[in-house]
C-alpha cells in the first residue's frame, strides 16, 4: 500500500504492506516543493505526490500490483482524461507503467502521509508560524507520527526461516548448512540464473 499527500510545503508518501491483520511500514519519503511547485493548484501537488512516490519506490512497486491510497478524490478522476496536455500527460504516462488501484480515503485516516508532507523546521520558527496562521495550515503533525505504526524487527530465527522457504535462496543455503564447503560461484550462480 502506498499512501500518499501533498501540503504548501512538501509531498509526502508511507509505504506499507499487510502482514496478517497487521499493516506493517516499509519505508517513508517526503520531500519540500520548489518555489514553482508551491505554486500548484492542490491537485497537481496531489497527483505531483503520487508521481514522485512512485518513482522512488520503484524498485518496490514496479511489476507489483498495489493500493494507493489518498484523500484526494479527484485524483482518480484525473488519470482519466480523455486528452490530457502537458505535464499531466507526461506523468499520466509516467504512471501507466505501474498496476495499482486508487482508494480514496478519509483525511483523518490519512495522518500518515499527511506528518511526512509538513514543514520540517523547528515548532518557533516564526516565518512558518506566521505563514500558518495567515494560511489556517495545520501545525500539529505529532499527534499523526506518533499514531503511525511501528515495526518489530526480524529476529535471526525469522530470517533464516523466510530464506529456507525462499525458492532461490533454499538450495544454496541447503548447501552451504549441509557441508563444509560453500557452493561454488558456478553452482550459486546456476541456481540464481535458474529462477530468472
């Protein structure tokens, strides 16, 4: 799953996946918009959100089929166009490499995303304290970093486990626990080569 937001002042994105009934996160990424981009209707720093989110998971996503989720609604109907121009051509296109569905999702459930698409400067800084209060932007983004779920990590037993049920890695590690020498580069390789 991939969440995703936009603010005035960055896009942020949480990758995550369902472990049984566990959503679990993988990785996050966030990133301040150019003066440019700031100047954005809030659609296109949605829909710019999505594109750069995707593009940095890449190696996650590509050839996988995954949710995105947004509390943009209007984003599916974006993808849409009949006769898109422009840059939204471009990251329309961008996009259909990628199989994925869009869910549109309540903001309050969006908290997320949201934290990782706010400002990253101290709470007194007073150029973006004034700029909030001029703008009605919303400040407390702790409330959403702290609700997001954390990660237990892998114990050894996990790992080891997960390699003996992996079809590519089984084999040479079958090998290298069944005897004293380590598979050669060859017998590795020729296992590996085989699963591609």
């Amino acid at each position: 799953m991939q969440d995703t937001d936009a603010s005035n002042e960055g896009i942020g994105d949480v990758l995550s996946q369902n472990i049984g009934k566990e959503e679990r996160v993988i990785a996050y990424f966030s990133k301040s918009l150019s003066k440019p981009q700031r100047n954005y209707c809030v659609t296109r720093k949605e829909f710019l959100a999505i594109v750069k989110s995707i593009e940095h998971f890449h190696h996650y996503l590509y050839g996988q089929k995954f949710l995105l989720r947004t509390h943009h609604a209007s984003l599916k109907w974006l993808l849409k166009l009949k006769e898109p121009e422009g840059q939204i051509a471009r990251w329309i296109q961008t996009l259909q490499e990628y199989d994925f569905e869009i869910q549109h999702r309540k903001g309050k459930s969006h908290g997320n995303a949201d934290a990782f698409s706010r400002r990253p400067c101290r709470e007194n800084c007073r150029h973006c304290s004034k700029a909030e209060k001029k703008f009605g932007i919303e400040t407390d983004t702790s409330v959403k970093v702290l609700t997001t779920a954390s990660v237990d990590p892998w114990s050894s037993c996990e790992i080891q486990k997960a390699q003996l049920e992996d079809p590519t890695i089984k084999p040479i590690l079958e090998k290298k626990l069944n005897s004293a020498d380590r598979p050669s580069w060859q017998e590795a390789g020729f296992h590996v080569m085989a699963c591609l």
